[in-house]
C-alpha cells in the first residue's frame, strides 16, 4: 500500500497548526516545520504562565497593600497579624482593591487592627 503524503488527515494536521501560529513573525506563520516548533514552545509558555499568573498577582496585591498600610503608619506583616487576631478574614485581593477604591473603609480596617495589636 502506498504511502499518503497529501490526505485530509494529514493536511488538516498541519492546518491546525498553522492556524494556531496564524499572527506570529515570519516564516514562524506560514513555514509548517517552524510554526510546530513554535505552536509547541508558546504552549510551553502558556502552562508555565497560567501558573505564574497567580503567583504575580498576589505579589502585586501584597504590594499594593503594604504600601498602603505603611502610609498608615504599618508595616505588612504587622497589619496581616493584626487582622488576624481581630478575627477578620478578608482576602488579599479584596484588601488590595479597597486600599485603591475605598480608602476610608480600608482606614477603619487599619485602625481596627491596631487597637488589636495594643
């Protein structure tokens, strides 16, 4: 039986690859041997950074917070021991936008927390 070079199944193969690499520079777009190298690096990428993605929002939450509360006259940790004493469960996340969107509310918060700590 002869070898099919150019079948539906084979042309849809590589038609799908070059659909995901459709917008990338170069040869990378329209050469089938490059875009699968490509398409399978940029799925490399994008495992790795649906990881990463939440391990750099909370650190950008964790920043926004701290410097919040050093405006306050806190430093972060002492602030996330305060709230935790106090028995109040707020997530960094919500805390990180009430420092931006609410600061009178976030201010309470901050005050409650040191008539915990004294």
């Amino acid at each position: 039986m002869p070898r099919a070079v150019d079948g539906t199944k084979h042309k849809d193969r590589r038609k799908k690859i070059l659909d995901q690499a459709k917008g990338y520079w170069g040869r990378r777009s329209t050469n089938y041997r490059i875009a699968k190298d490509a398409v399978t690096k940029a799925g490399q990428y994008a495992y790795r950074d649906r990881k990463r993605r939440k391990r750099d929002f909370r650190q950008l939450w964790i920043a926004r917070i701290s410097a919040a509360v050093q405006a306050e006259g806190l430093n972060y940790s002492q602030f996330m021991h305060g709230l935790k004493l106090a028995n109040i469960e707020v997530n960094r996340k919500a805390l990180s936008n009430m420092a931006i969107e609410d600061k009178v509310a976030f201010s309470q918060l901050v005050s409650q927390v040191k008539t915990v700590l004294s």
